[in-house]
C-alpha cells in the first residue's frame, strides 16, 4: 500500500573482529599442579596458525607431542594423561610443556606425583 517501506539489511560476521577473542598470546601454569594421573592445559591465540604443544622430562627428552596442527584464535584447553608417545605410563618427577606458534614460544614446568 502507500504506507509500505522496504528495508534492506545488509550485515556480515567476521569472527576476528569479536571481542571475546584473546588480544595476546597466553599459555597458563597446568592445573592441577602437581598431578595424578592428568593434568588440563591451557592457553590463548590472538590468531591463526600452526600450533605445537609438546610434554619434555627433566633432560630434555620428547616425551609427547599432544598437538601439531592448524587451530583458529581463541581460548584452547588441552588434556595430558601422563602417557608417553608409546602410550606408556610416565615415571613421577618433573616435566615441562612448550607451546610453539610461528609467533610465540612458551614453556612452563609441572610435576607429577604418583
């Protein structure tokens, strides 16, 4: 009729212009800490990109790779079961966890008690 209008909406999401995503690189201390028999990882990507998350011994040894792969920005949450790569049981004692980006690296130490 006469007093009809049409209104065109045009709009677009762009997930890397949301707020809620992290500003900075993180990678957080393990919780729990010491643990038994696993323990939760958690970090933060501001972007895209390749990433590795790799459990050490004391002396430097690969223990495990838990992650190697493409993953989007955002707040990321990895588990350890205290497994080695041959899905062997670990002995206790001191471990450390790297986070590896083409931007950033990062590593912390946490315990194991049995």
């Amino acid at each position: 009729g006469p007093y009809s209008e049409t209104l065109v909406v045009n709009s677009s999401l762009n997930t890397h212009s949301n707020n809620y995503l992290p500003k900075e690189f993180k990678l957080y201390q393990n919780y729990p800490n010491p643990f038994n028999p696993s323990t939760a990882i958690r970090y933060k990507l501001p972007f895209d990109g390749i990433v590795n998350v790799s459990i050490y011994d004391a002396k430097g040894k690969l223990v495990k790779t838990l992650l190697n792969k493409h993953q989007t920005a955002g707040f990321k949450t990895l588990m350890w079961d205290s497994l080695d790569k041959n899905g062997n049981a670990v002995s206790a004692g001191l471990y450390f966890y790297t986070l590896t980006t083409s931007e950033s690296q990062n590593s912390m130490k946490m315990i194991l008690l049995k």
